[in-house]
C-alpha cells in the first residue's frame, strides 16, 4: 500500500520529467532555429560573394566556415559597396562599409 507522501512523490517525479522534457524540446528547436539562420546567412552570402567576385578563393572559405553570425552579417553589409573580395573581410573596417 502506498501513503499518500508517496503518490506526492511520484506525482512530483513526473512532473519534473514532464516539466525537463518540454525544456529540452524548447531548446532544441531555439538551437536548430538558429543554427539554420546561421546556414541560410551564410548561404546567401557566399552565393553574393561569388557573384560580385566571381570563383571564391580558398581562403574565403576557410572564413567563412569559421565566421560566426555577428559576423556573417557585417561582411553581408560590406558586399554591395565593397570594391574588392579582400575589402569585405578586410579586419578593423568601419561596419557601415
């Protein structure tokens, strides 16, 4: 026979597991979002690379690879008035270029 304290127990057990289940998944899916924000950006900003500047060299791509999304984004903003590939991943540049 089960005491009453014990059904607490079990009922507390599930709602923990319940309650870390539905936490995991929620994680996730914020993980998978924003990873695959970070694919798309950079997807779309090698496809403009290579078509301002023609075949990427290898060591844009090693880069990119590398690059984070604070980052991906500030070369996105330097591909439309950049006059070279270098100026794009140029260190330092003023993040309006």
């Amino acid at each position: 026979m089960s005491t009453i304290a014990d059904e607490w127990i079990r009922e507390g057990e599930q709602k923990g597991l319940l309650q870390g289940i539905s936490q995991g998944i929620s994680q996730g899916i914020s993980q998978g979002l924003s990873q695959g924000i970070s694919q798309g950006e950079l997807a779309v900003l090698r496809r403009l690379l290579t078509r301002r500047f023609g075949p990427l060299p290898f060591w844009t791509e090693a880069r990119l690879n590398q690059a984070g999304q604070a980052q991906l984004e500030i070369w996105a903003d330097r591909v439309l008035d950049a006059p070279t590939l270098e100026y794009v991943f140029a260190e330092g540049e003023d993040e309006k270029h």
